[in-house]
C-alpha cells in the first residue's frame, strides 16, 4: 500500500520528504531500519520518537482487523448450512460426510479398483 494512501491520517508533507528518501509504501516504511529513515530525511522534519510513533500508527493503519476463531467458525457453520448438498446415494457415506456440497473439498483416495469411481 502507497504511504499517499493513508493521508490525511499522516501528514502529506512528511509522505513526500519520505517518498524524496526512497520510502513509499507502507512495506518500505515498515521493513526498513527506522534509524536509517530518520538519517536520509530532511534535519527537523521530525524526531526520531515522533518516527517511531508514526510507524506505529501506519502499522495500525494497514492491518487487517483482528478475527476472532468463534466467530470464524460460527461464519463457516453458517456457510455450510446454507451451501447445497448432493447426496452419494449411498446412506452411510450420506450420514458420514453429510453429503457433498457446501464449503469443502473431499478427497477420495484407495487402492486401484477399490470402488474410489462407483
């Protein structure tokens, strides 16, 4: 993600003294070692504190919210009691697998001529 992306929750003229260093993206900002930013960035554009702080924020900024794995799994649940079923045909693999459909892939593996095609 460009670091222009996220103005004006960062101040535009510090995205272009960053962008005059070679930083661009949020990747750049993050990945590189903020000591070496703070050196190719003009003298007292912002302290070395005030950096760190915005690479805290823009951090923040471009993740992902948090998920939690209940409501995840509620989410799937929902999915597959929704999602179409095709029955097999055969009662018990019907009642094992609760039919094919929905929100899964199923292999099926054996031994040649053991009945994986019928």
């Amino acid at each position: 993600m460009r670091l222009t992306t996220l103005v004006p929750q960062i101040p535009s003229d510090l995205v272009i003294a960053l962008e005059n260093c070679g930083i661009c993206t949020v990747a750049d900002l993050l990945f590189s070692p903020l000591i070496e930013i703070y050196g190719q960035l003009p003298v007292g554009s912002i302290s070395l504190f005030d950096l760190q702080q915005l690479s805290s924020h823009v951090a923040t900024l471009a993740s992902a919210s948090g998920t939690p794995g209940t409501e995840l799994l509620q989410r799937q649940m929902e999915a597959h009691e929704k999602a179409p079923s095709l029955s097999t045909g055969v009662t018990e693999l019907d009642d094992l697998l609760g039919g094919f459909g929905g929100c899964r892939i199923l292999e099926i593996s054996g031994n040649t001529q053991s009945g994986k095609t019928v």
